[in-house]
C-alpha cells in the first residue's frame, strides 16, 4: 500500500532546491525491500529518496509552468504501485534585470543636446511595463526615454564639470535595478586668433582697409 502527504497546497517558485514536496510511505505484507522511483512528465524536477521523502530538484518557474505533474512508484521487486501527484507553482514578483552601455568613453563639451550617451536594456520575468529613472549629482543634465536611452538635455561644460556619476533606474512597480555609470566629459579649446596685415597703420587709411 502507498499513502502520500504533501507538504503545502502550493509552492512558490522561488522554493530552493531540496524543498521537500511531500512524504510518501509504503507497506509491504512480505517485508520486502521497497524501492522508490519517479516517472512522468516533470519527474526530472524532483528526486525521490529511500525513505519516499519527496524533494525539489532543480528551480520551478512559474512564468514556464503553474503546475508540475510527477508518478511515484514504489516497488518491492515483484509488484509495483504508482500514485500520480500534481504540484502547484505559485508566482514570486522577481526582480528585473538591467544592462546599460556608453556609446562612447567620453563626450565632448560641445556635444549637440539630444546627443545618445547610453543605451539600455531591460528584463522583466513578469513582463511588466518598465519605468526609467536617472539620479546622481547632475543628473538634470541628461533625460531617459521609455525604452532606456540617455541623451544629453543640456550643454556640457568642461570647465565646470569633468565627470558625471549617474545611476540609472529600472522598475516595474514592484521591483526596481539599478546601473551605474561615469560620463566623462572632454575639453575643447575654442582660442580665437587673428593677425594683422601690417605690423603699422598710416593714419590717414580709409575706413574698410
């Protein structure tokens, strides 16, 4: 006879490896050794052991599958009794993930506002709408889109300021990651020159000479 207990209703996908499942018990009229086996569908996301304690495997994921299907079998050499067990997966927010990449190592003070300075981009495992946000000293000077690029809101200043340490934000309402980066800002000389015709004038030039 086989007789089973699980361990919760439900299981959140975010349980660790090695959560135990349910506990399985089997009586044998001959005292025979009893031998446990798992078959079905998703049988490879669990493990069973001698004492038909039932435990996770590998990760669940919700946002793949809500509910995994495994056969226990518990055999003592000459019959062999199964029991079928259906788990449920429930959802866990998860946070997003978020990379974001300079176009270039530096910008020139005299580059164009609406110039791109990084592009991003950014997961979300529950496919949430995502929000873009910059921080850090400075940071007014820059802008982000919808879709995660930075671009250059207003003139650089060399003079004024070398470096901007910004930290770019990523939420999906629940959840928020963070990127941080270094826009290094580049001089550019603007010297103007000019040069006479004549080391000397005479006095008596004409206007427009």
């Amino acid at each position: 006879s086989l007789s089973s207990t699980l361990a919760a209703s439900s299981f959140a996908e975010s349980s660790a490896v090695g959560t135990i499942i349910a506990t399985f018990s089997a009586s044998d009229p001959e005292l025979s050794t009893i031998n446990w086996s798992l078959s079905g569908t998703d049988s490879s996301k669990f493990s069973i052991a001698s004492d038909g304690t039932l435990t996770l495997s590998s990760s669940l994921d919700y946002e793949t599958k809500d509910t995994y299907n495994v056969v226990i079998n518990v055999s003592d050499g000459d019959n062999t009794v199964s029991q079928g067990l259906i788990i449920s997966a429930t959802n866990v927010n998860e946070a997003l993930s978020l990379s974001s990449t300079l176009v270039s190592n530096s910008f020139a003070e005299t580059s164009v506002v609406g110039a791109t300075i990084a592009t991003s981009s950014a997961t979300d495992p529950e496919n949430a709408t995502i929000s873009y946000t910059l921080s850090g000293i400075g940071s007014d000077k820059f802008s982000v889109s919808s879709d995660g690029t930075v671009t250059l809101s207003s003139s650089l200043d060399y003079e004024s300021t070398t470096s901007y340490n910004l930290t770019l934000t990523a939420s999906d309402g629940t959840n928020s990651t963070n990127s941080s980066f270094t826009v290094s800002v580049t001089n550019v000389d603007l010297n103007l020159s000019s040069s006479l015709v004549s080391s000397s004038q005479n006095e008596n030039i004409s206007t427009g000479t």
